[in-house]
C-alpha cells in the first residue's frame, strides 16, 4: 500500500515539477523580456526529497545563481516562479503582500500588465506602497491616523476600467 502511494506521489511530483517549470520559465522569460529560467532538482537524491534549483540568466548576463542577482532581479525571479506555479492551478484570490517593493517603474509594469491577464479568471489584493500599482487598482483601501489614536480607514472604488481613470467613490469610517 504504502508503496503504492510513494509511486502515485512521485509520479505526480514530476508531472507537476515539469509543468510548474515550463510556466516558470515562459513566465520569466516574459517578465524579463527575454533570457533564460530552469527548475532543477538537486542531483544524487530521490525525487521526493531533492531540493530544488532555480537557475537564472537574464538577459545579456551569463547564467548564474540567484544570490548574484540584483534585488529587484530576485524579486522578479520569485514573482516569475509564483506565477509559473499559479497558472498550473489557479486560485480565485491571491494576496500578494509588496511584491513590487523592490523593482523598478518598468517592472511594475511589465509586473501590472501580467496582473491584469490574470484578473479575468482570479481576484488579486495587492498590499503596496507602489503608486504605479495603485494607479491600475479597481478599488483601495488605506488606513490613517489623523488624530492620535483614533485610525480611519478610507475606501475608494473606482468606476472604470482599473487603470486609474475612473471617478472614485470615497467612503470613510472611524475605528478607536
């Protein structure tokens, strides 16, 4: 039985490690424009309990291991292998928590226009300080503290078409 279960669970693992890596890198390849991205299972050790490796090569840069990309390369690489992980079984919600933190204006847009695809069949909330995202969102939210004490949240929901163009709704309340 117990045998059994272990070829069923290997079996699966690789089906799934093989298509998680094939959304990786098409994933990556599309954020970076360009270059180069691979999921490897650690060498000499049973597919169970092998770790893996994440092999990068940006574009015009030699391939290299990912403690020598810059951090907004790193950020965009993580974003890449979350993404590559999601389209093999989408979710209805994801939370993502800055995750545009440390890249710059081009990524968060290259990071935005892949956000918006995937709104079509999955709703995302984003936590972030990043105007250009807040620029695209279809509804925020935001908490203040104008007197000691005392936070308000505000709530904005725009009617258009999420890109920031739409007239907004501001509802405010008081929380102790």
């Amino acid at each position: 039985m117990i045998s059994s279960i272990n070829v069923t669970t290997r079996e699966k693992f690789r089906q799934t490690f093989e298509a998680v890596n094939e959304q990786f890198s098409k994933v990556y390849t599309r954020l970076f424009e360009g270059g180069k991205a691979e999921l490897r299972l650690e060498e000499g050790l049973s597919l169970l309990e092998a770790g893996v490796e994440i092999l990068v090569q940006p574009p015009g840069k030699k391939l290299q291991n990912l403690n020598l990309l810059s951090g907004g390369e790193k950020a965009l690489t993580a974003i890449a292998f979350l993404f590559g992980i999601y389209l093999i079984k989408p979710s209805p919600i994801c939370f993502l928590d800055e995750v545009d933190a440390a890249l710059d204006d081009i990524n968060v847009g290259r990071l935005l226009k892949m956000l918006r695809e995937f709104t079509q069949r999955s709703q995302f909330v984003l936590i972030t300080h990043n105007k250009r995202t807040m620029e695209v969102a279809d509804m925020m939210y935001g908490i203040t503290m104008e007197t000691p004490g005392v936070s308000k949240i505000v709530s904005v929901k725009f009617n258009g078409n999420g890109n920031g163009s739409g007239k907004p709704y501001v509802q405010n309340s008081n929380h102790a």
